[in-house]
C-alpha cells in the first residue's frame, strides 16, 4: 500500500501553514499522516511555519546529494521537501506538505495518487492578513495581491478549501478533505 501525496497550495497569506498546523494537531496521534518539515534559506526566527533553515549553500548541497525530493524558488526563497517523504509514502503513510504551484506538474508526474489541496481567500481578506504580519514592504504585498488575482489550480485531483471567515471553520474542512481522501 502506497500513501497519498498532499499538495497544499495558495496565495502567500492565504492561511496554508495555520490549516497545516490545524490539522497537525488533530493528526498528532494519527500514524496516517506525515507533516514534513521544508528546508527554506530563511531565519530560523523569520516567522511562519517551523522549518529546517538553511543558508543558499547547504540548500545547494542538499540538493546535489540527492536529499530533497523536490524543490523550488519563491521570493528570492530557495524551498525544499526532504527526500525522506519517499520513505513515509511507501509505508502507506500521506505526506501533506505545503508546495509552489510551480512543481505541480513535475509532481504529478514524479508520484503516483497526488492530490492537490488549493487553498483560496478573497483578495480583501488576503490584503488584510499581509498587512497584519508584518513580513513584506509595501512593493511586495502589492506584488502578491496582483498574483493572488490570477491565482487558479487546475488539474484531477483538486481540493478547494475557502479560508475567508473563521480559523476554526477552515481547519475543520481541511481536515475532513484529508480524512476523506485518505481513507
């Protein structure tokens, strides 16, 4: 039995790493599912999701010995899935791992059972949320709001989770679409 490929997917500011951490928690118990850690050349104390930070060069040396299972740039950001989710998957353990729109295909194409989870926010909503944490300058946000407005997923296998109004509410249909699919 192999296990399921979760893709999350969504506009920077979108809510992803607080529906990942939502369902981590409800999950904690659960051997069903894996949360894997993203290697970012970011700050450790940077903000946003917990993950493994990396400076351009490590990133580089990752990936030339084979220890990422796929990577990507984004926001002058090198991201990276480690390898060791191939290890989880042929377990029959799902992998739920926050990605680019940009590595979908290669994805899809590289594993068997990808289901992509694309996390979708009103624009005033998105707006409000960049502002609120405090990551980006002004340029940026603008940037990202104009990319959120063109933002589509398409494909088999795509999940639509609607993150406008209460955590709570956007967490508990996470859930249930990973629930749902896994079984």
């Amino acid at each position: 039995m192999y296990g399921q490929l979760f893709l999350v997917v969504g506009p920077s500011g979108a809510g992803k790493d607080s529906l990942l951490d939502g369902a981590k928690a409800h999950f904690e118990k659960s051997a069903q599912f894996h949360f894997p850690r993203r290697y970012i050349t970011r700050a450790k104390d940077a903000g946003g999701e917990d993950h493994c930070a990396v400076s351009d060069d490590e990133f580089d040396q990752l990936k030339s010995q084979g220890k990422l299972a796929f990577y990507w740039g984004a926001h002058d950001l090198k991201y990276g899935v480690p390898v060791e989710i191939n290890e989880q998957l042929e377990k029959g353990i799902d992998v739920v791992v926050n990605v680019s729109r940009g590595v979908i295909d290669f994805v899809r194409e590289s594993y068997d059972d990808v289901i992509v989870i694309s996390v979708n926010v009103s624009l005033d909503v998105l707006e409000k949320r960049l502002r609120a944490r405090k990551r980006e300058c002004e340029n940026d946000i603008v940037n990202r709001l104009r990319r959120a407005e063109n933002y589509s997923v398409n494909g088999e296998n795509v999940i639509e989770i609607y993150n406008n109004g209460a955590l709570d509410e956007a967490v508990d249909g996470f859930i249930q679409a990973l629930s749902k699919e896994s079984a």
